[in-house]
C-alpha cells in the first residue's frame, strides 16, 4: 500500500500531514508512525498530523508525536493544519476544527495562521519557574545566555526528574529586546529540542506577563525557527482570547508505500 503525504513546517517545527478523511490511515500503528517520523530511515518530522472528517466543525485534528504515540494540542501543528485545510478548499475564512483539547477558531491570510488557543486559569508561579498547560504542559525557566545553554541536557533533566514518565515541555526563555523574547524548547514525545513550539510560546508570554516581566498583552516571541507573535486578555486570574500567530509553508509533497 501506499499514501500520499504533505510535509509541512511552521517556524521549523515540521510534520508530515496526510488528508485522512476516508480513514485509511493506521492510527494504532505506532512503530510505523515513528518510522514515518524518523529522520534517518523515514521522512523525518517533529509529528505526524491527521486531518479528518468532522460532522460539525470544519475538520478534526490528529497529532502524533514523534515516537509514534498520540500527542497533546500542538500550535504550529494547529497552524500548519490549518494552511493544509485551505490548500484542499475545505475551509472558509472562519474555521473551527477539532483537537485533543477541545475546539479551536483560526484564520489565514497570506500565509500567516492566527490560532485561538484555550483559555488559562491555572498557573504555578515557582521561586525559579512557572508551570501551566496552554493545551501542552510546559515548565518555562529564564536563563542568560541562552544562545550557548545546553538545552538538551537540562531539559532532559527536568522533563524526567521534575515531572516524571509523563514529563512535561521545557522552555528556557531569555530577554533580547523591548517586549521581546528568545524561547528553546525541549519537547517531550520528540525528547529533543526542537525549532519553535506553538504551545511552548504560548506559555511563555502568559508566564511573563504572569511574572510581570511584560505588562503588555501582546509578545513578540524568537524560536530557533523564527518569530511568533501572541496575544491575549486577562480578566480576574484567567487569560482568554489567547491567539498564536505566524507563519506555515508546506515544503513538499510525497509517496509513503508500507
């Protein structure tokens, strides 16, 4: 058998997407997915996205980790699925799609995804760290240096010591400018450090405005992959209408026989 797949990336966080509207494609087969993922002997990809019928929103959202297990909410993965949605015509300018945490809106245009994530309410505010799931839960810790940190090393460190076999992201962040951010994230299910994290970016601009390290509710963030913009709003001690914004490219197309 063979399918066809589409490969994508959004600040260089890369996927491999495949239409699975007919619902052909083998979800419990993780090694395959993991093979697919992997790249020295597959495609190569941070995840693997499923983009399948819905009866009462635009489409549903399938994300699988890199090692081949079903994944939480990924952002530029919403991103990119969401370019990939307007490239097979079955969207309008307002999208709603399904994913493993709920409901999300997007729009595009001209390339550039702006896509609603959940709403916030519980932030653990640590001596040196902030914990919260933005979709994803992510550790985030500001560093100097940032350019030179060995981000694999510690990220590993506290996504095994700290939070155990079910882990979490890891985010080090360092100030580079007014009201901007660098972000390297450590990604558990890929166990490396990747490009950009539309989770992780997220959870960093809550994180500083939550630490008053901003006191704006819009942050220009700047991942290994490039820049990405969110905003939101704050009322009581819940953040709403919190957007991620930025750029997706789909890179090729091909054929995967199995």
């Amino acid at each position: 058998m063979e399918m066809t797949f589409y490969k994508y990336q959004g600040t260089g966080n890369d996927f491999v997407v495949i239409d699975n509207r007919n619902g052909f494609f083998p979800k419990d087969n993780h090694s395959m997915i993991a093979e697919i993922c992997n790249r020295k002997y597959g495609i190569g990809a941070d995840g693997l996205l499923l983009l399948e019928n819905n009866s009462k929103v635009d489409f549903t959202m399938a994300y699988y980790n890199a090692d081949g297990k079903l994944g939480s909410m990924c952002g530029n993965g919403g991103r990119c699925i969401v370019h990939f949605a307007n490239f097979l015509n079955i969207i309008n300018e307002n999208i709603v799609f399904e994913a493993i945490d709920g409901l999300h809106e997007a729009s595009i245009h001209n390339a550039i995804i702006s896509l609603k994530m959940n709403d916030v309410a519980a932030i653990n505010v640590n001596s040196n760290s902030v914990f919260l799931n933005t979709g994803s839960p992510h550790h985030i810790e500001m560093v100097e240096d940032l350019k030179n940190y060995n981000v694999a090393e510690n990220g590993s460190l506290i996504r095994n010591k700290t939070y155990g076999k079910e882990g979490s992201n890891i985010n080090f962040v360092e100030k580079i400018g007014t009201n901007l951010f660098a972000v390297r994230t450590y990604e558990r299910g890929v166990e490396a450090e990747t490009l950009s994290c539309g989770t992780g970016v997220t959870a960093v601009a809550i994180a500083l405005f939550e630490t008053n390290r901003i006191n704006t509710n819009s942050v220009e963030l700047h991942t290994e992959g490039g820049n990405l913009l969110v905003h939101f709003n704050k009322f009581n001690d819940a953040y709403y209408d919190v957007y991620l914004e930025g750029p997706a490219k789909q890179v090729f197309k091909g054929e995967w026989k199995w």
